[in-house]
C-alpha cells in the first residue's frame, strides 16, 4: 500500500479517513446516532416466538408504546421488564403496547417469558439490526417511549439499580394522559427502588396534587425542601403548587422565585402575575419557562399560555407555531390541541377548526368541549354553503345594527299585555377573570349545549349563535363595553330577546367557577342567578343540569299566559301554540275579571278569579287545542288563561 511509504502523520490521517469511508458504506444513517426525542421512530418487521412477522405499524393508534431492548441474559434487564409488565397488569391499564425485543438466544428469550405469560406484552427476537437502527447495542436495557404516530418522547437507558428512571418517565407521561392512579403506582414503585432520586420522589408529590390529596403532597415536598441540591429545588417547585392550591398566593410566588432554573416554577410565577392583571409580567415568565427544564407534563404548558394570549391578540399564526410546539413536546395535550382548533375558529378557518376538533375527538371521543365546538364549526360550514341564508343573515345583521344606533335600542312595547310573547334568550359574551385557564372555549361550549337544551325543551328560544356574533363585530363591542348594564339592555331590545345572560367565568388554580345571571330586558329584573364550578370533563351533565334549573325558574318567573279564542263544547282553542312553548299535558287556569266594587266615589278592580281549569292536548304553531277539566261557570270566548304548575291545585 503505498500511502505506508511516505509521512507517518500523513499516512495515519490518510488510514483513518479510508476506515471511516469504508464503515460509512456498511451502515445504515440508523446506525450513525441515538434517535432523540421529537424524532420519528423506524419502523422494522422482527419475527415473534411463534415465527410471525410483526411491524412495528401494526400498533398504529395505540397513545404510549414502549420498546424495550433487551438481554434475556442480563439481570438488570429482566428486573426492568418484569416490574414493569407487573405494574401494567395490576393496573389494568389500557392503550399502552409494550414490545420486547431480544438479542439474547431464543431458548433464553422463551424461558423468561413463561414469567410474563398473563401480561400483553409482543416480544420479538432480533438478529442486531434494528438494535443498531436504535443505538441499542454497547449498553442494554434501552427503553424509546413512543407516543402517537411513533413519535420519540423519551430515551431511558440502563437498569438494575438505574432501572427506575424508565419508571419515572413512564409516570410522567401518565400524567400527561390524566391516568393518575397508574402515574403514583409508578412513581411510588420508582421512590421504592431508590429513595434518593428526587426526580422519583418529585413525579409522586405531583401525581398525589394532581389527585386533589394536597396534605400528601405536602409533606413530600417539605421533606425534599430540608436537603440540599437538586432534592431542594425540586421540593420548592413542588411546594410552591401546594400554596397555591391552598390559597396562600403570596406564599406560592415566593417559594417560586426562589426556585431558580425550573420552567414549572417560572410559569407559576407568570400565572400569579397573570391573575393579578400583570400581562406583560406574565409574558416574560413564560417566556423565561421555555428554556429551563421541566418534567414532561409541565413542558407543554407556557407554550399553551403564550398561545393563548396570542388568540387574545388576535396573533393566530403565532398562536399555532406555538400550541404545535407543545404538541411535539407533549402529545396528549388534548387541551392543547383543541386551543388550535379554537384558533382557527376565532379567524373563521372552520373547515380547519373542524379537522382539529375530530383530531381532539380521536383522542379523547368523550371531549365535552370538542364535540359541541365541532358542531358549531360543521354550522358554520354549512351556512357559507347556504347562500340564500347567508344574505338573510347579512341584511339582518345591517338591519339590527342600524337600529341599535339609530333608535338607542328603545323597546316598543307590544299593545297586548296578557298574552305571552314567545321567550327569547340571548347568551352574552361572558368576562374570563382570575388564572389563566388551561382551556380556551369552555364558555362558548357550555353556551352551544345548554342552548340546545333549552331550545329542544321548547320553552325557550336561543338567539343564533351566528346572529350574535356578527351583530357585536359590526358594532365592535368588546367584552368591556358588553359589560355595561345600558348596552346589555340595548342589545337585549334590539335582538327582541327578552332574557339575557350574562356573567363571568373565574378561574382559580382549582378549575372554573361560573357566575351566570338572567336580566329581563324590559324590567332589569334578575329572575335568576346561578354560581358553581364549571368542569370540562362533566359538561353535559352541568349543562343538563343548568337548562333544567333555567326552565324551571322561568316557569315560575313567566307563567304563559293568553285567550280563549273559540269554544266548542268541552273544547277550546288557545292563542299559543309550539313557539311559545305550549305542549301536550301542560294545564291552565281559566280566569274571569272580578266585578268591580265603587267605594266612596271610586271604582275598585278586583283581580282575576278562576272560573276552570284546561289541560292542552294538540299544539300547532301559534294555536293550540285545551280540554276542559273543571268548570264552576260557562267558558266562554275572550276569557284570559294562565298556566299553572303541575304539583299545584287546580
């Protein structure tokens, strides 16, 4: 070889230049790095102990995948994967795929799975090559958790005594996907096999808050906080969630400051600020909180913050470049990815906001928020097809518009006193106070499913989402001037609804707290006021519960009155029908006008005194049919009518 003949430093950099040439053109660019997290994962196909083939993408849909590289050889790694297939199996927990995949001889490989034969776990033996597409070959175990798609999360080497770092990470993620039960088993089994990581003991405190036990959390951390380095730190975030929950504010953003170089306190810091109307401070946190470290299920949270307050802004590009870099960080951020659904809704994109809601939808089909937001997108869709209804609602909008500026919204009262105008509802924007909410949308969706409710009951009637909203961008009514009781009353004229709701949605460190109250339009009187936590998990079921206690105070609040417009026999028509509410079974009172009584030079009405009672058995619109139940004197035409409550006396 002649390059040997010449300079020795020339020759040995010539020498090492033709190995690497010649190893580069023997490895695959998989063989060249350790996959990292964000990273795609390589799909392979290895035959399982029964000789057939699996690929990888035959688990495509499954949230959280765990490959595991394996020695069936190796102490270490058989302690790995058999604490950790009995923790799944005793926790039955679901959507989680777990493969093995083996370099060790297959005799040693099937031995050792006679121990895990009752727990769901693929293992597959491999000749080396997809060991060395992983960087799964000098040290062993190596566990990739994989979330959706067969995205990267994480990278866990090493086990024995290492072993319970996979633990950790496994108990983080658990908590991204609000498996908490599973998430403390975990991290509990992780303290248990080193109680000095305060990594381990960190994850637990979390998972205990996350459970609502505050006092367990609590003395986790102040036991973290009483040593000294990385134990501390962590034990002062911790401890700084547990004041807040507890209510002591201050108490939380003091230990927060004093933990430096931790995201999950520098965003904290920025929802304390945020609360106390500290934007711009707020900002500058969450921004400090992108670059510290975190654990896994608080990364994701001062990129959806920021997001946000973008939307508020209207900076909805900006907005979405930063919930997609939540997203890539933690995966079943559903919260998150439903934020960007919103985003493009709130810029009328709604074949986009769509598309996100189904996305949300097939991680979580039972996502409250998601479904009644697609609803209103998939609506909003179908009037920009509907052209005839898109100009009706145009020339609507200028008409209400102009009346509202014109006229002042004064109300022309209708010259028939008695007779019961059909109710309308008008659901206002509400005001968002206090914390910065993990969920953007909750309102409106509380507002489309308690609407539906109440307008399927037929008592009420619901202003059009769409007509509302198009009336306040054209007069450009901000949530500030909405607030005005004078422009509330305003609106409530001008849009002929003769209810208003309005509110607030606070939110604390604990949830949402909905203030929601009924304005008569025409007296300001409040016939209703309500006050309760706002779950987005339970929305349904809030929202039954609130169109429920909604009808009937204003059944008792507006009794539906009206005439006696003919009489046949036992029969008689009414002047209500279905779009006031009348249906089959409700029953009314027949009421005569008491004759008048003069007493020294004046006449003294006396009031309406019941002569019969009706119960409705067809209803039509404007028009229905009454039976007569109960009579002390003739029905006659023209005779006033009043609805009664079932459980009272007729």
């Amino acid at each position: 070889m002649q390059f040997l003949r010449g300079d020795k430093t020339n020759n040995i950099f010539i020498f090492v230049t033709f190995l690497i040439l010649m190893l580069s053109m023997f490895a695959s660019p998989g063989d060249m790095y350790a996959l990292e997290p964000g990273e795609s994962a390589h799909n392979f196909h290895l035959k399982d102990l029964r000789g057939k083939t699996f690929s990888l993408s035959n688990i495509k849909g499954v949230p959280l995948t765990v490959l595991y590289f394996f020695s069936p050889t190796s102490e270490a790694s058989r302690h790995g994967m058999d604490l950790l297939t009995d923790l799944y199996q005793t926790h039955g927990v679901q959507n989680v795929a777990i493969v093995v995949i083996s370099v060790g001889p297959f005799s040693e490989t099937k031995m050792w799975t006679k121990d895990i034969s009752k727990a769901k776990v693929t293992v597959l033996i491999d000749d080396g090559s997809v060991s060395r597409l992983y960087d799964a070959v000098q040290i062993l175990p190596i566990a990739y958790l994989l979330g959706p798609d067969f995205q990267i999360l994480d990278r866990v080497t090493g086990g024995g005594p290492g072993g319970h770092k996979l633990l950790v990470r496994l108990a983080e993620r658990e908590i991204s996907r609000k498996d908490i039960n599973v998430a403390k088993a975990l991290a509990r089994e992780a303290v248990k096999q080193n109680p000095s990581d305060p990594e381990a003991k960190a994850v637990l405190g979390y998972a205990s808050l996350k459970q609502g036990k505050i006092d367990e959390a609590e003395k986790i951390f102040t036991e973290m906080v009483t040593v000294s380095g990385p134990q501390k730190t962590l034990g002062q975030e911790g401890l700084a969630y547990v004041r807040l929950h507890q209510g002591t504010t201050n108490e939380a953003l003091a230990l927060a400051k004093q933990t430096k170089g931790r995201a999950g306190a520098d965003t904290l810091q920025g929802d304390i600020l945020y609360a106390k109307g500290d934007k711009a401070g707020a900002r500058t946190a969450y921004r400090r909180a992108l670059e510290d470290p975190a654990f896994s299920f608080q990364q994701a949270m001062p990129y959806n913050r920021l997001g946000k307050m973008a939307v508020t802004e209207k900076r909805f590009p900006e907005a979405r470049d930063l919930y997609d870099k939540a997203l890539r960080i933690d995966p079943y951020a559903v919260e998150v990815l439903s934020n960007k659904g919103v985003s493009y809704a709130k810029q009328g994109n709604w074949d986009q906001a769509v598309a996100t809601y189904r996305k949300v939808l097939d991680m979580n089909s039972g996502d409250q928020i998601a479904l009644g937001l697609m609803r209103q997108a998939q609506d909003m869709l179908a009037l920009a097809k509907d052209t005839q209804k898109a100009e009706r609602i145009d020339r609507l909008i200028k008409k209400l518009s102009q009346r509202y500026r014109e006229s002042g919204g004064k109300h022309r009262r209708n010259e028939d006193q008695w007779t019961s105008r059909p109710l309308v509802l008008a659901f206002l924007p509400a005001e968002e106070t206090g914390f910065p909410g993990d969920r953007d949308g909750l309102y409106m969706a509380f507002v489309l499913e308690t609407g539906r409710l109440l307008e399927a009951n037929g008592r009420i009637r619901i202003v059009e989402r769409v007509v509302l909203d198009r009336l306040l961008e054209e007069l450009n009514l901000g949530s500030s001037e909405i607030a005005d009781p004078d422009t509330e009353l305003r609106l409530g004229h001008v849009l002929a609804a003769r209810l208003l709701a309005t509110g607030m949605l606070g939110y604390s460190p604990d949830g949402a707290q909905l203030n929601l109250r009924l304005i008569d339009s025409e007296t300001t009187a409040i016939p209703a006021v309500l006050s309760t936590p706002l779950n987005p998990d339970t929305l349904d079921r809030f929202s039954e519960e609130i169109a429920s206690g909604i009808i009937e105070r204003l059944r008792t609040r507006y009794p539906l009155q009206g005439y006696i417009v003919q009489v046949q026999g036992r029969e008689v028509l009414l002047n209500l029908g279905s779009d006031h509410g009348m249906r089959p079974g409700l029953r009314f009172q027949v009421l005569e006008e008491g004759k008048s009584v003069k007493y020294k030079g004046k006449t003294l009405k006396r009031s309406l005194q019941p002569v019969g009672n009706l119960e409705v058995s067809d209803v039509e619109p404007g028009l229905s049919r009454a039976k007569v139940i109960k009579a002390s004197e003739e029905i006659k035409k023209d005779m006033k009518i009043r609805e009664v409550r079932p459980t009272e006396t007729l």
